[in-house]
C-alpha cells in the first residue's frame, strides 16, 4: 500500500511515483569546442527531406468491363447512401454524390440527388446556386430556368440568385426575359444595387427612356440623397441639363432637411459650377449654408470657401472665411454652452463682420449661458458678456434706450445679496452721467450703497459729488462709509481731507480723534501719519509732541522712534519764524537737537532694557541718531553716538527643520559695547576661580 505522502485521491490507487512522466536525462556536454565542419539549418531540412519515406497510397483500381463497372457504381451509392443515411444535414455529402453521378453522366440520378437535398433544407442558396450550375453547365437551359424560377421565388430576398438567374438569360441573347427577370426582382423592391443594376443592364442595350422611368420609380423607392445624385448625374451625362437641374430642385423640395442634405446641397452646387452658372452655385451655397444645422455643415463651408477663392471677388472671401470661422465657433459653444471665451471670439468675430443683427443675436445668446453656481468667480468672466454688450449698444450702435435697458437686466440678475460687481453699478451711473440724467444716476448709485456697498462705489460717488460741490452730499456719503466700515483708515483720511480743504480744521481734527479711537484699523500706521502731518502743517507743534507721545503708549515701533526723533530735528524752521522771543538761530537748533537726542535716548533706553533681543532694531536707530548728528554740522557731536556703536559679527547657527538640523546658515550678530565689558569680567571671574581651586589642589 502506498504511504500517505505518496498517495493522492484524484490518482485511485496509483502513486506519483507511477503516474510521473520520466524525460531522458539531458547529456552533458563535454567538449565545447566549435566543430571543425559546420551544418546550416538549410542542409539539416534537406537531408531530412532526403530520408522521408514515400507516402503509402493506396492502388488505383482499373476497370475494364460493364460488370466491374456496374459493381463499382452500386458500390459506391451504397457508400453515399449509407453516409447519408448518418449524416443527412451534412451539405458537402450531398454535394459530393451529386457531382459523382454527374462524374458518371447520369444526369437523371445527379438531378435525383440535387432535389432530395433541397427537400433536407431548400432555404440554404448555395444548394440552389450549385444546382443551377449543374444544370447551366451540362447545358440543361430549360432546367436551369426552372431551377431558378424556384430558387427565386422561394428565396427572394437573396440578390444573387436574382444576379446569376439574369446573367444566365443575358448570355443566351433572352433581352426580353432577362427584363422579365429585373421587373419581378424590382417589385420586391430591393436595395439600391439592384434598382442600378437593372439601370445599367436598360443602358448596355442604349435604352435611355426605359432607364429614365427606372429611375424615377428608384427615387421613389429609395428617396435619398444618393439616389437623387445618381438620378442627376445620369441626366447630366446624357447631356440633359434641364433634366438634371430639375432632379436636384426636387431633391431639394423633398430632402432639405434631411441629415445628408450637405452632400446633396454640395452636388447641387458643383453641377452649377460645372454649367458654368456661378451665380446660381453661390446662390445654393449660401441657402445651404442659412438652412443647415451649424453642426452637419463642416464640409459645405470647405467647399464654400474654396468655390469664393476660386470665382468669388474679395469681398466674397473675407465673407466665406468669416461663415467658416463662424462655423467653428457654433461648434464650440454648442458643445459647451458655458465656454465665454469662445462667446467672446464669436463677438468679436461678428463685430468684425459688421452685421448687427447677428451681433446683437450672439450678444443675448451668449447672455443667456447663466453661470450654474452663485459663486462670484464663476460670474468674474460671465459679467464681461454684459459690458461689452452694454459698451457696443452705446458706442457702436448709438442705442440710449436699449443700453439703459440692459444695465436694467444685468443690476437684476446678478444675485446681490451673495455677491456684486462695483464696475457695473459704476458704469451704469457714469453711462447716465454722459446722458446728464444726474437723478438716474444718483438712484443708481444709491441703490449700489444700499443693496451692496463697496469701496470703489462709494470712492466714485464722493469724486462725483465733489466734482458738482455738493460738500454736505459728501459729508453724508462719508457718514455713510464710516458707518459701513469703521475700520477703514483711507477714508477717514479723505473725510479728514475734505475738511480740512475747506478750512475746517476743527472738524478735520475732530475726524482723526474719533478715528484714532477706533477699537479696530485696517492700517491705523497711515491714520497716525496723516493726524500727525496735519497737525505739522497746521504749525500745532506741542499736538504733535503729545500725538506722538500717544503714539508710543500704543507701539514702541522702531519707526515711530524715528519719525519723532526726525520732527523734533526739523522743527526748527518753523519754531524759529513762530517764535515769539527772537532767539538766535544756533540756539533754535541747538534746542532741536537736544530734543531730538532726547527722543534717541528714550529710544535706547528702551531698546536696551525692554527689547534686548531686537539687536538689528538698536542698530538701525544709532545709525539714524548718527546722521543726525552729522547732519547737525558743528552742532551736532558724532563721537557721543560712535561710542555706542555695535560692532557686526558673522555667526553661524543651527537651520532646524521637522526631519531635524539640515545644516547651517550664516547671519550677522551685533556686539554692543557694554556687552563687550560684561564678557571681560565674566572671564576674569572665571579665571580667578581656576586659579583659586589650582591653588587648594596643589596644598593638598
């Protein structure tokens, strides 16, 4: 009994070991070496070819008499018979004991064989094509018409019987029958084959009106595009333009709307061209090109074009190439609808062609393509549809009425309460303005404040008003602006300018005080610049100082420092017109400066102890503090600020990233001088203690 490691239950009770399949043990090559003689691949075939042995056939059988020959015959029916007997639905049996008794020239027993293998399945045509030639070759005419007869009338929806059973009739001379043969074929109404091989056979025996009638009973039966071509070129060679014309104008009539109506319309007009009818062939291309789908008219505008290069005037080609191009974007938007740069080329396109019907039909098409999404950056490319719409209504076509109407339609599609645009509320009130309808505009700017405010409209409508002098309409406009953005510095600036341009300095100071207080600013730097620069030009010296001072409760910014220092250095020119007491003018700028280096102080002081780590900043102001003092002349004393002076040094540190140091990175340091005096006496401290524990080591 096998082991169980042997064993295996799809094997019975075989083992591996026994059902393994035992090759011939590869030999080993010993020597390697290249044969002296070498044999190509073409003399190993041949040698083979030269051993093959002849091919066993069997013994060809000779009869001499009528008894052998009548064995032989009975035996192999019995062959057949009993081969078909078994195999009865195998066609090639048939066929072969058919041929066999034509083979022996019994053409009764062949004709036999032939119709019991159309009763087995008369539907097959082959069997009826062989049967046929049977009989056509051993020159059976009569029986070869019945065969056919049959074979037709069983199977009419098989063209090649038709075709074999009209040539048959052509080749004995039977015109007439062969006719026959076509007029049963065509009530069955075939395909266009076989409605034009019956028109070539009519024209082979030069019966031109016969085909004629064929023709128009083919167009009715097959009204199509190729069918009415084929009639009009028929007509054509015949020389029958009239004819021809008149089948294409039917066609025309019947299949304008047809999808291959291009190829139809393209013919048309190449059979005009050819008739030397220029005219009438634009005429048909341009019909073609108003009344075919943009979509399906590809190929017509190619041709088109070429027939404008050819026969066309300038004029004409610049129009072809423009219904072409034109064709391209029609495409293009059809594909997608809410593609505005195509929009945008149509227009322009258009615009170029000068047609202002088809202008303003792109221009509401285009507007239509409402983008999906109220989300601004959708309708950032659609909105520029309306503005070129609305600028070529008044510019170009010098419309008012219709320009006013379609700033009406685009202020009430966009959906202000998500988002608006500025630019169309500004140029319907500007286009208003052109118009001197200030009421309108003035309506529609308001409503821009009420329904979506924004800087630019407000900015716009303030310059507007200032510009006609209405001062307490700005007035009111800047509460308005205030009111919607407190934050916003630039325009308490310009509410602080106005006012000041108009001499009202009090209101103007009373708007920076208020704006100054403001709980939260956009760029409260430039809010305090401009309350100081006012109060400098005002001559409000001691305002100043204390805005400055407020200033600096705020932020102990480096460039607030600076601009002090700078103020109290250059506010000696006016403190020296404006004093009341004529000192002299060394001993005003000798008080500048000792204001100035005062501020400097305060601003190392600060540096120094509050900010240690803002080195670069402390640099920076001795920097300033050094050329003011330079500045200064004899006055100023550059030594007092030299003294203080960093010195630069170049270190290197540590670039930390997440996947941990990645290097170094160089930067300068800054050394200040009493820094340089703390590092001396942390060295002698260090160096004394080494000293002192060397010294209790050695006594030990």
């Amino acid at each position: 009994m096998a082991s169980g490691r042997d064993s295996d239950p799809t094997l019975g009770y075989l083992t591996r070991k026994e059902t393994e399949v035992k090759l011939p043990r590869p030999t080993r090559v010993k020597n390697k070496t290249p044969a002296q003689i070498q044999i190509t691949a073409e003399q190993i075939l041949r040698e083979a070819r030269e051993r093959q042995e002849a091919e066993i056939r069997p013994p060809k059988q000779k009869i001499t008499d009528s008894t052998e020959l009548g064995d032989y015959r009975l035996r192999k029916r019995k062959e057949f018979e009993d081969l078909i007997r078994r195999v009865r639905w195998n066609k090639s049996v048939w066929v072969k004991y058919a041929k066999w008794e034509e083979s022996q020239k019994d053409f009764t027993r062949s004709r036999s064989v032939w119709e019991r293998a159309l009763e087995v399945d008369y539907r097959d045509h082959t069997m009826w094509l062989k049967y046929a030639d049977f009989e056509m070759k051993n020159k059976f005419v009569n029986h070869a018409r019945n065969v056919w007869d049959r074979a037709v009338m069983l199977l009419p929806r098989v063209d090649q019987l038709w075709y074999k059973y009209i040539h048959m009739e052509e080749m004995l001379g039977n015109v007439a029958g062969a006719r026959q043969i076509f007029e049963r074929w065509m009530s069955w109404q075939p395909d266009q084959q076989g409605w034009l091989s019956y028109i070539k056979y009519e024209l082979r025996y030069n019966e031109v009106e016969r085909a004629r009638e064929i023709f128009e009973r083919f167009v009715d039966c097959h009204p199509k595009v190729g069918a009415w071509i084929r009639y009009a070129k028929f007509e054509m060679k015949n020389g029958e333009i009239a004819r021809a014309r008149s089948c294409y104008e039917r066609a025309v009539e019947k299949l304008g709307d047809d999808e291959e109506a291009e190829e139809l319309f393209v013919a048309f007009a190449e059979f005009e061209e050819k008739c030397k009818e220029t005219e009438r062939a634009r005429c048909i291309y341009k019909y073609a090109l108003d009344h075919i789908p943009k979509g399906r008219a590809e190929e017509l505008y190619k041709k088109f074009v070429a027939f404008e290069k050819q026969y066309g005037d300038r004029e004409g080609i610049e129009d072809a190439i423009v219904g072409k191009r034109r064709f391209q974007y029609e495409d293009e938007v059809r594909k997608n609808p809410l593609n505005y740069d195509a929009w945008f080329d149509y227009i322009r396109l258009e615009e170029t062609a000068g047609n202002k019907e088809r202008i303003e039909d792109v221009y509401e098409r285009a507007i239509a393509n409402i983008p999906p999404a109220q989300e601004k950056r959708y309708w950032q490319r659609y909105i520029y549809l309306w503005i070129n719409y609305v600028l070529y209504e008044e510019l170009d076509a010098q419309d008012v009425d219709r320009t006013r109407n379609i700033y009406n339609l685009c202020l009430k599609i966009i959906p202000h309460d998500k988002f608006s645009f500025a630019k169309i509320w500004l140029l319907a009130a500007q286009f208003e303005i052109r118009q001197l309808d200030l009421d309108r505009a003035r309506r529609i700017l308001g409503s821009a404040i009420g329904k979506a405010p924004k800087d630019k409209i407000f900015k716009k409508y303030i310059e507007i008003e200032l510009q006609l002098g209405n001062i307490d309409r700005c007035r009111k406009l800047y509460q308005k602006y205030l009111e919607w953005s407190p934050e916003h510095c630039y325009a308490w600036s310009k509410f602080a300018e106005l006012e000041r341009s108009l001499a009202e300095t009090e209101r103007a100071r009373s708007i920076f005080e208020l704006a100054i207080d403001q709980p939260a600013l956009d760029m409260p730097e430039l809010l305090w610049k401009a309350y100081i620069d006012f109060e400098i030009s005002e001559g409000e010296y001691e305002r100043t100082r204390a805005l400055y001072e407020r200033l600096l409760n705020r932020t102990k910014h480096l460039k607030v420092w600076i601009s002090y220092a700078k103020f109290e250095a250059s506010a000696m020119e006016q403190g020296f017109q404006d004093s009341d007491v004529q000192e002299s003018e060394y001993e005003q700028k000798r008080k500048c400066l000792q204001r100035a280096r005062g501020v400097f102080e305060r601003a190392l002081s600060y540096f120094r102890t509050t900010a240690p780590e803002l080195k670069e900043e402390r640099a920076m102001l001795l920097e300033e503090w050094l050329n003011i003092e330079s500045s200064f002349g004899e006055l100023g004393d550059v030594d007092l600020v030299r003294v203080k002076l960093p010195k630069k040094l170049k270190k290197r540190r540590h670039i930390e990233t997440e996947d941990g140091p990645a290097g170094y990175e160089e930067y300068i340091d800054y050394l200040f001088p009493e820094e340089t005096q703390t590092t001396n006496l942390k060295i002698l401290e260090a160096a004394y203690k080494w000293k002192k524990q060397k010294i209790v080591s050695d006594e030990e």
